[in-house]
C-alpha cells in the first residue's frame, strides 16, 4: 500500500517537467506562426504593389502603343489613298510595305508586294527581304515550298543578281526532298539549276566565280555519296568536275589564281596530269580580265554618283561590243540596268543590240517587258516591245493587253503618242491584209484605233503633219482594205472641218479622189477651196494646182470655167502681196530710224558713268587740242550744221553708218540652225518657195574664216507667212533636218544693246573722216577729240554725238563764266585731289 502513494507522488512529481517543455514548444511554434504570418503578409503588400507598379507601367505601355497603333494606322490611310489616286507612285509604295512589314499584318503585307510587282520591277534587296518573310512563315509542306520557290523564279528574272541566285540554289538543296535525296532526278534538277545560274551570271567578271564554285563543291559531295565499287558512276563524276574546271578557267573572272591553285591540287588528289590546254585557256582568259580591270574598278565604286557609273558603263559596254561575244555584252547590261534601272537610254540601246545580235524571240520580248515596267514613259520603248511581240506572232489578246497599258502611260511628246497609234495600226493592218483565213481580223477594229487616235490627238496636234498623215493613212484604208468609199470621204470630212487652213490636206483629199478615177469629185473640192487663205503663196498654189488639172483631166469648158473662176482671184492675191511688200519696207525704213535714233541717245549718256579720272585726263587732252578748234572753227560749222539737219544728203554720213552696220527690226524672222555649212541664200529661199512672202535671208558667216557658221535668219512679210515657214521645223536642206524657231528680237537686245552702242560710240570717229570740206589733219585731229569727247567734263552737256571736235556743237555761246574757264584750266595732282575730296 505504501508503495502505490510513493509511485503516485514519484508520478506526480515527475509530471510537471515535460508540461513546462511543452508550453515552451508551443511559444516558440506560436511566434513561428507570428513572424511567418507577418513575413507573408508583407510579401502579400510587396507583390500588391509591384501588380500595381506593374498595372501602371502597362497602363502606360498600352497607351504608348496605343498612340502608335494610331499614328500607324493614320499613316496607312494616307498612303493607301495615295497609291488609290496615284497607283504608279514607287515610293509611296515602298514607304506602304515598310509599315506593314513593321505592323506585322502578313496578309496586306503579301497583297501590297503583289501589287508594286505587277506594276515594278522589285530590287533583289526587296525580293530577298519578300522571301526571308515567307520562309518565316514556311510550314513545310510542298505547297509552301513550292510558293517560295515561285518567288525566287520571279525574283531572278527582274533582275540580275549573283546574291540572288546563290540564294535561290541554298534554298532548293535545303528544302527540295528530291535534291536532298541524291536521287538522279534530283541531280539532274539541282544541275539545271546551277546551269541557268551560269547562264545569267556566270560570265559577271567581279561576283560570277561564286555561282562555279558552288556548283563544283555540290559536284564534289555527289562524288563523296557514290560508292567506291561503282567505278564507272565515280570515273563520270570526275570528268563532270573537271570539265567544270576548264570551263571556269577559261572565263575572266576575280581571283583566277586561287581557282588555278585548286584545280592543280584537285588534279594531284586523283593522280591525273594537268591538261596543257587548260593553262593556255587560262593563260588567254587572264590576259582578257587583265583588260576589264581598269572598268570593273569604276563601274564596281559605289560611291559614284548614277551618272558617272553608267558613262563608265557605256565606255565598258562599247570595249565589249567591239572586243567582246554577244553573250559577254548581254551580262554586262544586265549588271548595268541592275544598279541604273531608270536610264531610259540604257534600255534602247539594250534592246537595240538584242534586235541585231539575238533572234530568240522569248528572251528579246522579256527584256522589252523589264524595259516597259522600268521606264514607261518612253514611247519608242513601247513601239519595240509591240514590234518585237509581232515578230514571235504573239497572239492578238497579247498586243491589245500591251497596247492598253501603253496608253495608259504619260509621254513627253504628242509624236510618241502618234507613233504608238501608227504601230499598233501597222500590226492590225498586216494581220488583215497578210494573215491566213483563220487569223483573219476584222477591220473594224482598224477603225476603232483610228477613231480613238483622232479623238486623243485632234485637240492636241491641229494642223500638223502628224494628224495629216494620220488621217491620209485612214482615209486610204477605208477605201483599200475596208472598201468604204464614203467612210473615206467622211475621214477627209472630217479632217477638213478641225484643220480646214492646210493646204496639203486639200491637196491629199484632191489626189485620193484622182487615184481611184473620181474626176468630178476632185473638181468640186477644187472648186470648194480655191477661194480659201492658205499660208505663205498656197492661196496662187492651189489656183495653179487647179488650171493644171483641168489641162490634164478636163475638157475645154471646164478649162474654161476654171480659168474664169482663178484669174479675178490671182489678180487680188497679187495686189494683197504688193500691198504687204510696200507696208513692209515701210515698217523695216522707220524701225531703221527708230534704231539708229535710240543709238544716238544712247551714246549721249555715256560720258555720265566715267571715272573722275579720266575725266580730268578728258580734260588736260581738250586743252591741248584747243587752238586746233579755233582753227577749224568756222569752216566745219556749217558742216556740222549739214550733218545734223539733214544726214541723208552729205556723203561723208554713209561712212558713218557703213554697210555692215544695218540692223534689223526681226518682228517677223525665223531662226534657222543645224543648217548645211555649204547652202547658200538661195537654196533657203528654195526651201521656202511653197511659204513665200521671203524678204531678206542672212546667213552668218564665222568672222575669222569667212565661212558659214550652219546659222541663218529670215525676214518674212507677216505673221502669216512666219508661221507658215515655222511649221516646216525639223525639215531636211541639202540632208540636214534644220531646227526652225521664232527670232526673239527683245532677248537680243537686253544681251546686246548696251555694249554694242558703247563700241559704236568708241569707233564712229573711224568713221567721220570727210571729204573736200575737211582736211587730213582736222579728220585726225577730230578722232582724239571725240574719242575723249565723253569723259573731257564733269557736268552733263549737250549731245555732240559723232560731232568732230573741231565744230562748235549748235547752241555753243563764246560767253561763258569765269568760273567756268577755271574749272577746265589744267590742275596739279594736289589741286584736283582736293577739289575731289570737297565734291564728294
């Protein structure tokens, strides 16, 4: 019993102990919790206010993009109506592709790049950019292979680029199953391949050893993949690398002599002999790249400016048509339309040389489509490309579609228009007249293109040749080939109501009807026109042309008429042209008046704009000739008193005014250049018979050489007769087409007025020397005098212009102030440097 209490209390007093533990245990787990509590809650503030920082950044982010987004949007609105109302605007369609490529919006992206190609050729940079977007985009099925692949066809076919084709054959060796295979089909693709690649570039002399090195080091890992047993495939292989060697050593390239180095250690590799052939091509193939050296580093310098490069160009291009092969030529113009596109001369002279030296209608016709999307505002380039389609027999759809889109163009010149009419009608023509029974057209769609070129060109080019010869042409093909002989006539109708002023289009009317034997229908337009003003003598032409038919088609009453209707007509031509050569001569006698008065006073003025100087030497020199004056006083006053009143009447005045000296009012004179050094006044005045109404022709003679300078002036009667011989611009005399313009005479003289007058006016004393009434030595005295004359005072004073100094000018009083006399005594140095201190 004692026992359990003892245990018990043992029990008891052993309790307490772990209770303490446990209650420490607990305050510690208790003040773990607390500081964990407050540990999350202030991760749970810190991650609060970072999500709020981070609210607010992208608050503040997305409004920036926002605002971005807007100004993109509001920028590709404003080019998409640019390019809506202006469509063949280049920049505006690079500046719309650059933003969208920036938006990322694939599908106008893709869209918009479609359409600046079918109006532009795409630089290779932007074809390269087009397709590294594309194999962004590349899933690798077959069709997105095969979609990349279109791209690289198109991309090389704009233009020539070494970068471009290396681009293009990574990529099929990459993608391609059929070339990654080594399959025969694939090695014969992967071939054809680098072929074409050689073809359009592998003659570039500066890029073009990329494309044959590629070419050998994919020959190379074929020969790697054939087995060692198959000694006929290897042996094959190995010729086929070592014809590529050859091949590339005999071409003038970059860098030959490392291609030399490795085609030797490839030769030791397969233990052959070198060929002794292949040196003697390289040898020939160094010497022609030793030759184009000195080209390919101008035409090779970026920083040269557009025109520079292409004259270094055409120089290089010129060395190669004389030194080169056709083949050559064609890549060096590729590589110059590549970094010049828009030289439109570049183009002709392309095109021009594939139309003599190549005969594949394919290629000459691609090349003018690249021409056209180039420069299309050059008409002639047109006219080719339609000329070139028609001799490949390109279908009828084809040159109407190129046609079209000619027109839709804008030339500089309404002859280009013209030209382009006449092509396209040409072609119709041809396929009408020439063409089997199931190519034949109808020849309405002749007259379509007629009527449409009247309407285009009527308003421009009235009473020109051009617009005449177009409606000739119509005319007698409505009667020939459309067998319409009252659309014919309506033609000439027509004609004759917008430009009824034209002789010649009377003229052409007359001679269509003669030709298909209507004589009474010729003799009633004879009658409608004889009456009519024509310019220059058409109106006696076309009397004449009258009397002359008859003669040769008429009876004698109808002679008889003709001749009663044009006698009474000529007569009044006649008494016109009288009427207008008096008129004439009378306005060319009081221009000459009114020259020669503005001459003289002209030179009055000069003496105001000498130095003081020289008017104080002026001054010492009249000192001197002083008792000469008096001397002559007397006897050449009365002289001068002559001169003065009446000029015409003293014979000494015709020195004055010599021959060489007329001058010419030019109100109506034409000015003619490009002339023949060997014509002569009258066969100007041949020239111009069918004008007439010619007063006076004035070739201009070289003054050292006596001989013609190709330039010439020609007075005419009116307006009437200028604008007649105005119109005959860019005929040919003696084989020459002259360049015929309106002389302009109030441009000649604010060139030349003023310095001619002071050149008179410092020689006419040349001219003054008289006869009878004035000895030598007054004459000699008399040239110093006036000579001097201009500059001899300080104060303005009366005009004593070609006076001689000898004769006291009109209104001269011996009376003058004493002041006066001082002033003209000669000074010292000091006297006048201080009167001309005090004056100014």
């Amino acid at each position: 019993m004692a026992k359990a209490p003892q245990e018990g209390d043992s029990a008891l007093k052993s309790s307490p102990e772990p209770n303490k533990h446990e209650e420490l245990e607990a305050l510690e787990d208790d003040e773990r919790s607390n500081k964990e509590t407050s540990l999350d809650q202030t991760a749970v503030e810190s991650g609060e206010k970072e999500e709020v920082m981070q609210d607010i950044s992208d608050d503040s982010d997305s409004d920036s993009d926002s605002d971005d987004e807007a100004q993109q949007n509001q920028q590709l609105q404003a080019l998409e109506a640019e390019l809506v109302a202006n469509p063949y605007n280049y920049d505006s369609h690079s500046q719309y592709i650059k933003l969208l490529r920036k938006m990322g919006d694939v599908e106008k992206l893709r869209a918009s790049r479609e359409a600046m190609s079918e109006l532009f050729p795409l630089s290779p940079a932007m074809w390269q950019e087009w397709i590294k977007d594309e194999l962004s985009l590349n899933t690798g099925s077959q069709d997105s292979f095969s979609a990349i692949e279109k791209l690289y066809e198109r991309a090389v076919f704009d233009y020539m680029s070494v970068s471009l084709w290396c681009d293009y054959i990574n990529f099929v060796q990459e993608f391609d199953p059929i070339v990654q295979q080594c399959s025969p089909a694939g090695i014969s693709k992967a071939r054809d391949l680098f072929e074409r690649a050689l073809t359009a570039a592998g003659l570039h002399v500066a890029e073009g050893s990329k494309i044959w090195e590629a070419y050998r080091q994919y020959d190379q890992a074929i020969l790697l993949t054939i087995d060692e047993t198959d000694t006929q495939a290897k042996e094959k292989q190995v010729q086929h690398i070592r014809g590529l060697f050859h091949r590339q050593l005999s071409v003038p390239l970059a860098d030959m002599s490392s291609t030399l180095t490795e085609y030797k250690t490839w030769e030791g590799e397969q233990g052959s002999v070198q060929d002794p052939n292949v040196l003697s091509a390289y040898q020939k193939a160094l010497e022609m790249y030793n030759a184009r050296v000195q080209f390919e580093e101008h035409v090779t310098r970026l920083d040269s400016p557009d025109s520079e490069r292409l004259q270094h160009y055409l120089s290089y291009l010129k060395f190669e048509e004389t030194s080169g092969t056709p083949a050559r030529v064609q890549v060096l113009y590729e590589r110059a339309i590549t970094d010049i596109p828009i030289s439109p001369d570049l183009w002709l002279d392309y095109t021009r040389n594939l139309d003599k030296t190549l005969k594949v209608g394919s290629v000459v016709s691609n090349v003018y489509l690249r021409a056209t999307k180039n420069c299309p505002w050059v008409g002639e380039l047109w006219v080719r490309y339609l000329l070139s389609k028609e001799r490949s027999h390109a279908s009828e759809e084809e040159l109407a579609e190129i046609f079209e889109k000619s027109l839709r163009c804008t030339f500089s010149t309404l002859d280009e228009y013209l030209d382009l009419f006449l092509t396209r009608i040409d072609g119709l023509r041809r396929r009408i007249a020439f063409a089997v029974e199931e190519d034949q057209l109808e020849y309405t769609k002749i007259r379509e293109v007629f009527q449409h070129a009247s309407d285009y060109l009527s308003p421009q080019m009235k009473n020109t040749e051009g617009l005449l010869h177009l409606h000739a042409y119509w005319a007698r093909l409505e009667a020939k080939l459309g067998e319409d002989i009252t659309a014919a006539r309506g033609v000439w109708e027509n004609f004759l109501k917008i430009c009824g002023s034209m002789l010649e289009a009377w003229n052409d009317y007359i001679a269509m009807e003669v030709e298909l034997g209507h004589i009474n229908e010729a003799r009633s337009i004879y009658r409608r026109c004889y009456s009519k003003r024509f310019s220059g003598t058409g109106s006696e032409d076309i009397c004449h042309s009258w009397l002359r038919f008859e003669r040769e088609f008429g009876n004698l009453e109808d002679f008889d008429h003709a001749l009663q209707k044009v006698t009474p007509r000529l007569e009044q031509l006649r008494l016109f042209r009288m009427k207008q050569e008096s008129n004439m001569i009378e306005e060319n006698e009081n221009n000459l008046r009114k020259n020669a008065h503005n001459k003289r006073k002209l030179g009055s003025d000069i003496s105001k704009d000498q130095s003081p100087a020289k008017r104080q030497r002026g001054v010492d020199r009249a000192a001197e000739k002083a008792p000469v004056e008096n001397k002559h006083h007397q006897n050449s006053s009365q002289v001068t008193k002559l001169e003065v009143v009446n000029p015409r009447n003293n014979k000494s005045d015709d020195n004055l005014a010599p021959k060489e000296s007329k001058t010419y009012s030019d109100q109506c004179t034409a000015f003619i250049s490009n002339l023949h050094l060997k014509a002569t006044s009258e066969d100007i005045r041949s020239f111009f018979i069918d004008v007439g109404g010619v007063v006076a022709v004035r070739i201009l003679n070289d003054k050292f050489t006596g001989k013609s300078r190709g330039l010439a002036y020609v007075d005419f009667m009116d307006d009437e007769h200028l604008a007649a011989a105005l119109a005959k611009n860019k005929k040919q005399l003696l084989g020459k087409r002259l360049s015929i313009l309106r002389s302009n005479p109030k441009r000649g003289r604010r060139e030349s007025s003023a310095p001619k007058s002071l050149k008179e006016h410092a020689d006419a004393p040349d001219h003054s020397s008289q006869k009878g009434s004035v000895s030598k030595e007054t004459g000699d005295t008399s040239k110093l005098d006036v000579k001097d004359e201009g500059i001899s005072s300080r104060k303005p004073r009366k005009n004593t212009f070609a006076v001689p100094r000898n004769v006291r000018p009109l209104g001269f009083t011996a009376n003058r102030s004493k002041t006066e006399e001082e002033d003209e005594k000669p000074k010292s140095n000091d006297e006048f440097r201080n009167m001309f201190i005090r004056q100014g």
